[in-house]
C-alpha cells in the first residue's frame, strides 16, 4: 500500500512534499516560511551526515570551530562584491532590548566576514599555514522564491570550511582535496554527482571561481548540493589576512572554502524514495536493521528472546538496530518502517527458530531470503552493502540516462535533463540558452576535453562545453 496520496512518477514534487513530513523528518507548521522543524528521526538522520562531514574533515587535518550568530554591519561590507551578491538576502538585528542599536547587526548568511578579521589576528607567520578549520551550524537567508523543505529554506543547516594558504598553489591543493573529500562522502551517501565550475557571472560573491556539486533529481532537474570556492586573496586584502614569508616580507594568504547544506538530505529523500516511503542509506540511517518478532500463541517467549539476543550481538557488531515489539500487527509494522526507509527488515517467527533461520527483506528492491541465525552479523553486513551498491547504481543510471550533449538549440529544445553544448564563452549566448529552456548555466565540466565544435546560437568557434539545466 503506497504512504503518500500522490506517487513519485506523476507529480514529484507533491510527492516530495508530502513524504517529508510523513516520514518524519520535518513539521512545516512553524509559521515562519522556510523555517522548519527538525523532528528527532530527522534531526538523527542529519547529524549522521555531519557525523560523516566531521570524520571526513577530521581525516584531512581541519580543526572544528564555532563563531557568533551575529556580525556587525562594518565587518560584512568590506569585500565589496559579497556585499553586493548577499546584501539582499540577509535578516538584520536593529534593536537590543528597547535601544536602537548605532550599528546594525546581521544574522550570518555564510561566515567569511564573521571569521576573517578573527583569521587576521590568528595569522602571523608562514608557519600558522595552511589553516584550516570548518564548522556545523544554521546561516539565514531571505529566500523570496518558493521554500521547499530541506532544499530551499531560510534557516539553512549549513556546513562550511574555510582555508588560508601560503599561495595560490597550495590553495588550488586543497582544492583538489575538497573535491576528493566530496566523492568519498557522495559515494558513502549513494549518490553520483557532478562537478562544473559556474560561469563568472553565477560564481560566489567575492569569489575568484567556484565548482558546484551538483545531482539530478528524478524531477528532471538539478539540485546544488555544495560548492567549492577559491578566493585567491580577494578577501585576505580587505580583511588584512596576512603573514611573514620565510624571507621576512608580507604576503596576503590565498583562500579557499567549501559548502554543503541539508540538500543533502533533499537529495536522498529525493532521488533514492518511493512510493512507499524512503529508502536511506545504510551509512546514515538511523536505523539499520529492524526486527519483527512474528508471534504465534504459545511461541512468544521464544520468538521475542530470540529477537531480542539477535539484536543484542547486531548491536555489539556496530549495526544499528530495534526489535519492535509493539502490539499490532506485522503489516502495520512494515508499513511503519518502510515508510522510516530502514535498509532492512528481518523476520522471525517460530518455523525460523526451528531452522535456526532468520528472514530478511530489503527496503529498496523488496527481496527476501533467509539465512542462519548463527553468522547473522556477516549476513546483515554484506546485505547492507549490497543495499546501497544497488542504490547508487540506481542513481548512477538515472543521472546517465538524462545526461544529453546537444549541438543545436532545436535539439535542445526537445531534450529533457542535463544539456552539455558547445559554447563560445559569451554571457548572451548562454542566457538565450537559458531563455529557451527556461534552465539555467550550470557551468563548465570540468573533466571534458576541449570543445572543437560551433556556438548554436552565434555560430562562432566553441572552445568549451558549458552545461544546461533546470534547477532547483
Ligand atoms: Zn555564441
């Protein structure tokens, strides 16, 4: 029996809309638009992506760090274009009690301008570098377009981190670095991505490039899950960031930082649920493994101790897991988790005792099989992987099958997806791309070989690739 009222091939956004809350991930009666609540399954299931964030920034030698909500209008406006690019998306704080305040105070979009005069202090010698440090925490911003939960919001869970470096060279290592960090947490995520670097006029404000990661929603249209900027030394001049070289002079540091927001969790909502519910990842689900006790009078001590010892020994072999004992019955209980997303579900009842056996049902393809009860731990192991091996393949063939390059503007009129056309490297002829899609530049490849091709809309010499999308 489906969950939700619409299914996720005829209309996903309503489907999306609605499996949200029904899954228990968020309550949108919070009556600020774009503020949502995170409800506790939710909440669990984005810490255990920041859990993932953490060990992957941890592994690669950054430092966890925590700066105020508020900054002062003075600091935010001296890098020039970021005050241009975010000025009118942020919410200001004018008032302390009943004084006016004599400046005024903003609450973070994104934290360059909170944390760079503070880098500024810590920074004195070519041996405080590179610094790199990060942190988990919600920015604000003024959405005016349509809220989604979880993919376009004004309080954002946001994840970003921020390096200094000796020189451009060691930044563009980090950046490689960044990018490498990402393919481990995507992958661990079960879901295939694509990197392009924005054309100059859509890259960050201050930025002096930017590469976004990007997915492609069953909807046929592209969601940013993060980026990744190189700032060179834009904002160490304004903000003073500099240091004592190994020959005793002064050299501005170059810059870079990386973020990700809970997108993420709009992404695998999105791309991996059904009709039924959501099919999570096992690297983040809350819960890995269900068991359900299948009672027959006169078996129920058997059956629950059975239960119970299976989930013991799960527990102590690292995977999480939860025998529900409730009183009803083991169809509304199926229905329950599946709709939950849990990656398995095992089953025992007394004919499987009597055979040692256990049964196990895979959230994503429905498939049962049984197995001993006395290695459980390898076999719940490997179904596991197999769960999300078969999930990125899923998406992997999603995201190839709508990824289409196109020498025409007719052409691409009739192509749905990602569009990758030849280029002439002129802002016009990209926006009249767009015109015709109603999508947006996506950017440039940045793995392709050079582009031999014609422009389709001005017929000049195309030297690059540059990708089209509808997006989010
Ligand atoms: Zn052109």
């Amino acid at each position: 029996m489906p969950a939700t009222k619409v299914k996720k091939d005829e209309d996903f956004n309503e489907w999306y809309n609605e499996i949200v809350e029904l899954a228990d991930l968020c309550d949108k009666r919070y009556p600020i638009k774009g503020m949502n609540v995170w409800r506790p399954y939710g909440w669990t299931l984005m810490t255990n992506v920041d859990s993932l964030i953490r060990d992957e920034m941890h592994k690669t030698g950054h430092s966890e760090v925590m700066f105020p909500l508020l900054i002062p209008e003075s600091l935010f406006k001296k890098e020039e274009e970021h005050i241009e690019g975010f000025g009118k998306e942020v919410f200001w704080v004018t008032h302390a009690g009943l004084t006016q305040l004599e400046e005024r105070w903003l609450l973070r979009p994104t934290s360059e301008t909170a944390m760079y005069p503070i880098f500024s202090l810590w920074i004195r010698s070519h041996t405080d570098l590179p610094l790199k440090m990060y942190q988990i925490v919600n920015t604000f911003r003024y959405e005016t377009k349509q809220t989604r939960a979880f993919i376009r919001v004004r309080e954002i869970h946001f994840f970003e981190a921020h390096t200094c470096h000796v020189d451009f060279q060691d930044a563009e290592r980090q950046i490689q670095e960044d990018k490498e960090i990402a393919d481990r947490l995507l992958q661990k995520l079960c879901l295939p991505y694509i990197f392009n670097k924005r054309p100059e006029w859509d890259k960050f404000a201050g930025a002096y490039y930017t590469i976004s990661i990007d997915v492609l929603m069953p909807s046929g249209r592209t969601l940013q899950l993060g980026s990744i900027h190189q700032y060179k030394d834009n904002f160490a001049k304004p903000y003073e960031i500099s240091y004592e070289t190994q020959d005793g002079k002064r050299a501005y540091a170059h810059q870079t930082t990386y973020g990700m927001s809970e997108r993420i969790l709009g992404a695998i909502v999105g791309i991996h649920g059904d009709n039924k519910g959501l099919i999570l990842p096992p690297a983040i689900a809350p819960l890995q493994v269900v068991i359900i006790p299948i009672i027959f009078k006169g078996k129920e001590t058997a059956v629950l101790d059975a239960c119970r010892t299976l989930h013991s020994r799960l527990q102590s072999a690292g995977i999480r897991s939860h025998v529900d004992d409730r009183e009803t019955t083991p169809g509304n209980k199926y229905y329950d988790w599946e709709l939950k997303g849990v990656p398995l579900r095992i089953e025992i009842g007394p004919r499987d005792l009597d055979k040692q056996a256990l049964t196990l049902v895979r959230r994503d393809s429905g498939e049962k099989k049984t197995m001993p009860l006395s290695n459980a731990e390898d076999g719940v192991r490997a179904e596991l992987d197999a769960v999300a091996a078969a999930l990125y393949t899923k998406a992997e063939k999603l995201l190839n099958e709508n990824m289409h390059r196109v020498c025409s503007v007719e052409e691409a009129k009739e192509t749905q997806g990602i569009i990758t056309m030849p280029w002439c490297g002129t802002k016009d002829c990209a926006l009249e791309i767009e015109n015709v899609l109603e999508g947006n530049t996506l950017g440039e490849p940045i793995e392709s070989p050079r582009c031999t091709e014609t422009c389709p809309v001005c017929g000049q010499k195309a030297e690059k690739w540059m990708r089209f999308a509808r997006s989010y």
